[in-house]
C-alpha cells in the first residue's frame, strides 16, 4: 500500500511542478452570484447558473415535491423498475420544449455524450470533432472505437476536407467482404457493411464562449452525407424563440440529427439530454450503454429539470433572460468590446501561464470576487485563462465591482 501511495504523490508532485495541481474548493453555500467559501463572501462569476435558477424557489419547491411524491432515489435503472413518473414526464416537456418527437434523460451531460457516441458508432465509423469540443465528446470518441478526425475550431474549409477525407475512405473500404466484417464483431449492432461518419461540436463553446458556425456545418454535413450531433450545453434556455438553443436562433434545429443538451447549467437542474426522432430515442434505450447500466437520476431532479423547463418558456424566464443580456452588455460595454451579433455569457481573459493564472485569480479573491482560473487539460497547455461568467442574477453594482477589479490586476485586461 505504501508503495501504491508514493507513486501516487510522485505523481501529484509533478503535477504541482507544472503548475497544474487542482484542490477542491469547499462552498458552504446554495450557488448563487455570492457564495461562503473559506469563511469569506465571494462575488461569483464562475458558475453556469445563467438565469439564477439553482437556488430559485420555483425549482426548490418542485425538486421538494419530487421527493415528496416520489422520495429520495430512484431504486434501478431505468429498463428495470427506475423508470419513474417524473423521468417520463420530464422527456415529454424535453421533447414539447424541443419540438422533436422525442428526448431522452441521462444522469450527466457526460453520461449522454458517452452514451449516444458509442451507440452510434462503431469500429467501421469515423468521427469529425471541432477541436474544442468538450472532453466528454472526446472521451466518448475514442471509447467508440471509432475513427477520430479533428478539424480546426469553427473553420469549415478544415471540416470539408475532413468530410472529403471521409467519403474517400468509404469509397475504398465500400465493399467490405463478409470476411472483413466477421473479422470484426460489435458489441451493441451488427455491422451494416456501411460506413457512417458523424460531426460533432458544442453550439456555445464552454471556455471560449464563441458560437459555431451551425448553418454552415448543417449545409456541409448534407452535401457529404454525414450526421450532424450538437451539444447545446450553455445554449439551451437562452436562445432562439422557444429557448431551445443556439441551432433554433440559427434555424436550423429541424436538420440536425442529434440535439443534444444538459439540464444543470441554465436550466438550474442536474442531468443531460438527447432530443431528436422517435428512432433515435427507441435505438437509444436500447444502445446507450451508460444509461442502461446505470441507475436512474434521482426523482427531484427530473421534478426540477422539468420546473426548468417550464420557466424558460414562460414570460418570467423571458425578463430573466433579458436581465442576462443587459449584464452582458454592461460588461462589454466597460471593458470595450463591442456587442457580437449573438450574445453570450462566457468571457475567456486569455492570460497563457498557468501559474500567473492561478496568481491572477488568488488577486481577484484577495478582493472576494471568485473568477476561476482554467488550466490543462480543461483548455491547451499554455492556453491557461481567467473565465468569467455572468448570470441573470448579478446585479449592475455586481458588473461594476468585477470590472474595477479586473482593471486592478496586471493581466493585460485594460484595452
Ligand atoms: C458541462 C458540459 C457537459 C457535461 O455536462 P454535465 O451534466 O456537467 O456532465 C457536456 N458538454 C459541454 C459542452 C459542457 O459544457
């Protein structure tokens, strides 16, 4: 034991070395913009709580009477005897918020990437990811065994090629013989003979906060035949009419084949979610590793991920995420950046060196505003940076506060 031990801390020391040792931060308080930690009260602009629905009555009461009608756990997964009223009737508001046919829960966004990936594809598969993609799509690309194609960020000159690269490859493997495909037992289908190729990206980009080219991908990912899967983790809830995320403000929702999204960033909730055709949910059900063999999520957060759901398409949600919006403004306004056609509540102050990133933001606490600092692996080494972001729970005084105190840091911040 003792020796397992040392090689684990020889371990963390090198860790450490690099400036990249990451310790757990105890907050002794709901999540909200001030949060307790480490006996101080902290201004948080790190959370991704945008519309302040976390610790919002309306999601407390409906998680409450989840318990209350349906207590604390969930007993089995959901093919077993989990599959509760409220999971049912959370997928139904999923599917109606969404306008697809159907949606299915997960546990996490994790769990859904996972889940969904590996269902889909297989040894003969190839997958296209943007290069920034979340680290849940990539852990799920490569347990899919299938083949892993990156392109540049938002650049669709780089994806075409891949797409290109793609097409090339089926047209020389084609005509697989029936030895090649014996050769090569799956695990959740049968081979189809047929290679399929699927794109994924974020709509939102989690620590740049930049918009993909959605439109463009959509009008790609036809011309070559492939299938489109987008994660709209910290869109859904805050754009397009319905709120359904960015792929609806881009009008395009109706053309890609896998929606996927998670119910604990605006939404206030805890979970993930895929939405699309009745034959993707049925195929899921019965493909999706990670939700088959997994227990199924606790009642309260299905009661409360539904509440989440109701709120965003009522008038109230709408005055939340205007309050978003206009905190958004406020910011870019007093650092001078000027407003991008499709707002956003994640700013990346790209600082490079990890150390001085974490320097950076132990200054900002030292002046109890809570910025965290984003190093390796979450972002690319040397890419380290202060992420801020901004809820519909901030007020005015909160922008002002954060802005003085990010002038009084020397990161290069002022413009
Ligand atoms: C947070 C996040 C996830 C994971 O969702 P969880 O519910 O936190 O597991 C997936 N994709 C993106 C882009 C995310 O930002």
């Amino acid at each position: 034991m003792l020796s397992f031990d040392a090689v684990l801390r020889q371990r963390l020391d090198a860790i450490r070395g690099r400036g990249l040792l990451r310790e757990l931060r105890r907050v002794d308080s709901p999540q909200g913009p001030r949060i307790q930690a480490g006996g101080q009260t902290l201004l948080n602009f790190s959370s991704n709580d945008y519309l302040g629905l976390a610790n919002d009555p309306w999601l407390k009461e409906a998680a409450i009477s989840g318990v209350e009608k349906f207590g604390a756990g969930a007993g089995a997964s959901r093919l077993i005897c989990g599959s509760l009223t409220p999971h049912h009737e959370l997928e139904e508001a999923l599917a109606g918020f969404k306008g697809t046919e159907a949606a299915l829960s997960f546990s996490s966004g994790y769990a859904t990437a996972v889940g969904a990936i590996c269902a889909l594809l297989g040894r003969d598969d190839i997958i296209i990811l943007d290069k920034l993609v979340h680290a849940c799509i990539v852990d799920a690309a490569r347990l899919s065994g299938a083949k892993i194609r990156v392109f540049a960020h938002n650049d669709l000159d780089d994806l075409e090629e891949k797409l290109k690269w793609a097409n090339r490859r089926d047209e020389q493997c084609g005509s697989r013989t029936s030895t090649t495909l014996a050769s090569k037992p799956r695990i959740t289908r049968p081979s189809e003979g047929k290679q399929r190729t699927l794109v994924v990206t974020e709509s939102i980009f989690s620590m740049d906060g930049d918009t993909a080219p959605l439109r463009g991908m959509v009008a790609l990912k036809e011309k070559y035949g492939a299938w489109l899967m987008v994660d709209e983790a910290h869109a859904t809830g805050l754009y397009g009419k319905h709120r359904r995320g960015l792929a609806e403000e881009l009008g395009v929702s109706g053309q890609i084949e896998i929606q996927m999204g998670t119910l604990g960033k605006a939404l206030g909730a805890s979970g993930g979610y895929i939405s699309g055709s009745r034959a993707l949910i049925d195929f899921l059900v019965n493909c999706a590793r990670s939700f088959i063999f997994s227990t199924a999520p606790v009642p309260a957060a299905a009661v409360a991920a539904r509440a989440a759901i109701e709120f965003v398409q009522s008038a109230e949600g709408e005055i939340r995420r205007k309050t978003l919006w206009t905190r958004v403004g406020q910011f870019q306004s007093a650092i001078g950046h000027r407003p991008p056609p499709i707002p956003g509540a994640i700013f990346p102050i790209l600082i490079g060196d990890e150390a001085r990133a974490v320097e950076a933001a132990a200054e900002l606490r030292e002046q109890n505003i809570f910025v965290p600092a984003i190093r390796y692996p979450t972002v690319a080494r040397g890419q380290a940076r202060l992420r801020v972001t901004l809820t519909a729970a901030h007020s005015s005084e909160d922008i002002s506060r954060l802005v003085r105190a990010l002038n009084s840091v020397d990161i290069g911040f002022r413009r």
